[in-house]
C-alpha cells in the first residue's frame, strides 16, 4: 500500500473513529427513519470491527486481507474496537448507513449479540443488525427482544453483517485465525481452488422435496436422496473424499451434533456426526462452502456449535446456518441466483430475504428469524 493511501486511510479512520465515539446510545426500542446517502460511486464501503483484545495479534492478517479486497473494488474500514453491547453497535451501523451507504459489516472475534424471543425460544437474531429502519422492542426490558415490525420502513435488511469468531470453541487458539485468513488470501489469489461443483444431501424427513429448482448456483450438482443410502458415515466420506466447492446439508441437529437418519429414524448409533468429529477431521475436510439447514447449527453463543466447527476447520471459507430450533434457509433460489451471477455472499444473503414469497419466508417468518452468515461475505464462486 502506497504512503499516499495509508495517509488517506488514516483520515478515513480517524473520522470513522469519531463517529463511532459519537453513536454510543442505548434504548428499549429501536425505531428510525432512515434516508441514506446515494450508493458512492467509487469503491463500495464496508466495515470491519475486530476485538481489541486480539486485534495486534492479526494486524498482518487483517493487513493482507485489507489488500486482498481493496484490489477487488471494496473500501474496507477497519476498527480495533469491542462494543459494549448491541445497541450501540446497531446505533453505529445505522449512522454509516445513513451517511455513507455502507454495504455491511464483519464482526471479527467476540461482539455484542441481540437475543430475540419467538415461540418461546430464545436465539441470537443477526437481523436486529441488518435491519436498520424497522421497529424493534423489548417491553419488559429484559435486553431480549420480543418484537418486530416494519414499523415506518419495512422488516427486510439494509446491510449485510458475518461472523468471524472462533472463540467457542473447546480447542480455540490464535492459530484458527491465522489458519483461516491464511485461507482466504490462497483463494484469492487462486493456490485454494476446487472443481465448480456442489454436493446436496438430503436426509429422510426432506428426500421427496425436489430441490433442483431451487439450486440454481451451480450446474455439477449431486444430489443424495435415496434414504438407504443417506446416512452419517456416507456423508463424512463425500466431504472428506470428494472435492466438492459447496455442499448443502438437510439433516437434523442439535447445536454441536447432526443426526442423521435411517430409514426415517434419528438417534440410532454411529449415525451422528459431533462438531468434535468434524473438528478431528479438519484436514480431510474438502468443501470451501456449506449451507446447514440443521436446527441450531449456527447457535454461535454455545460451545462448539457445529457452523462454527465448520468454518474453523479443513478449506472452509463461508457458509450459512440458523441460530434458532427448525430454523435455516428456505426458498433457496433467491440465494443462490444472486451467488450464481458473481454476486458475493454478503450481498446474496440479503437478497435472499426479499419479501417476494413471503408466505414461506422472510423476517417475519419463525423458521427465517435464525438464518445468519459465517466466514468472508465478500467472497464470490465465480
């Protein structure tokens, strides 16, 4: 990076400093209006916040990967910062939005989460992030929020928002960062590559649902279906056999287990695969993408949750998962047209919430409120 543009990166972050020094605030609603500025027409802008406890550990990562983007036409601002608590990083991201259009953010290590309650089931929603300009309360004033509406705006996302944070995990240490960005810089510059290809594996209870209309990203596509032969031993050998770019699971779960099925039974012995066992498995691990649409795999709060296991382990770069119980992404094509076209992650992941099909999904459906995205939004398949 040239002097000249570390001395406009430092303004940039100076003042981006005194914005964030400025929008510290805290309420039981959460209601504005926004009017954001016109899309720059120059790089488009996203931020970066990474906890000042580990932050000097990974200036070099967080340097290379700075250069990485930057060279693909994104503007990223970078923060050593550690929020205090959700509110005021909403408050933050409303504020650049409203200012400077950005794109989304990247929550790099430990930052603040918002807990929704609905059905009598408490999760962290990422939405409360994302959606800048619709109505939010917690009534009872116990930091869960209960409600959810368009308020003056609507409920779908301005901004995208990831996760990059392996810190519940039982093995976590400094290297699965460094292991991780390390990654993304060998994607980027074509040394991390896999043949365009996509793996689908349908357990019992979602075999007769065709999904070949909804995966729409990619033209190799293998699909499991067959129920006698869908099962966890088959599934761990295609991920660690088989080179495949992205995979879709169905399965059920628990947070840190899959439970896959036979002939339409979970629980059975040795037909579970643990986050412990993907984990273990990290070098074979093939797949650069996943989308887990398994109960709870994304519950990021709880120890070794099986997304976080992923993205920390074997070629992973990003993938998609639910927060809450029978929860994860439906009416896929909206998410893989999009990623098809080049589109990056981030980018995708917000469109998929467009209220087209609302019936069967969209933020305010239950089984919608959980989804969230792990790992690098700004990566592309193309």
């Amino acid at each position: 990076m040239s002097a000249e543009k570390r001395r406009g990166k430092g303004k940039r972050l100076a003042a981006a400093v005194i914005l964030i020094a400025a929008v510290g605030v805290s309420a039981i609603a959460v209601y504005v209006a926004l009017s954001p500025s016109q899309q720059p027409s120059g790089p488009k802008i996203v931020y970066m916040f990474v906890n000042s406890s580990i932050y000097n550990n990974l200036t070099g990562d967080i340097n290379q990967y700075e250069y990485d983007v930057e060279a693909r036409g994104w503007d990223l601002r970078v923060f050593n910062k550690t929020w205090p608590d959700a509110t005021s990083l909403k408050a933050n991201l409303t504020q650049a939005y409203s200012t400077l259009a950005i794109k989304g953010a990247i929550l790099v290590g430990i930052q603040p989460h918002q807990l929704r309650m609905e059905s009598f089931e408490v999760f962290p929603q990422e939405l409360f992030f994302m959606d800048l300009d619709g109505f939010w309360n917690d009534p009872d004033g116990d930091t869960i929020m209960d409600i959810h509406n368009a308020g003056t705006g609507d409920m779908l996302p301005e901004i995208w928002m990831a996760r990059i944070s392996p810190e519940t995990l039982s093995t976590y240490n400094l290297q699965l960062y460094h292991d991780y960005f390390d990654r993304l810089h060998a994607y980027r510059n074509g040394s991390l590559s896999r043949p365009h290809s996509m793996l689908v594996y349908q357990e019992d209870t979602w075999n007769t649902t065709n999904w070949v209309g909804n995966i729409t990203a990619y033209t190799n596509v293998t699909f499991y279906t067959d129920w006698t032969q869908t099962n966890a031993p088959g599934y761990l050998g295609n991920i660690t056999t088989i080179p495949y770019e992205f995979v879709h699971l169905f399965c059920h779960s628990w947070h840190d287990t899959q439970l896959h099925e036979t002939l339409g039974q979970c629980y059975l012995p040795n037909n579970n695969i643990t986050s412990a066992q993907i984990q273990a498995a990290s070098a074979s691990l093939k797949p650069l993408f996943y989308n887990l649409y398994c109960c709870q795999a994304a519950k990021y709060l709880l120890s070794d949750c099986l997304a976080v296991s992923y993205l920390f382990s074997g070629s992973t770069l990003a993938l998609v998962g639910s927060t809450r119980n029978n929860g994860g992404m439906t009416m896929n094509h909206f998410f893989y047209v999009p990623l098809g076209s080049g589109e990056c992650f981030g980018d995708a992941f917000q469109k998929w919430w467009t209220p087209n099909y609302e019936d069967l999904h969209g933020p305010h459906k239950p089984i919608s409120m959980g989804v969230s995205l792990h790992g690098d939004p700004l990566l592309t398949i193309l």
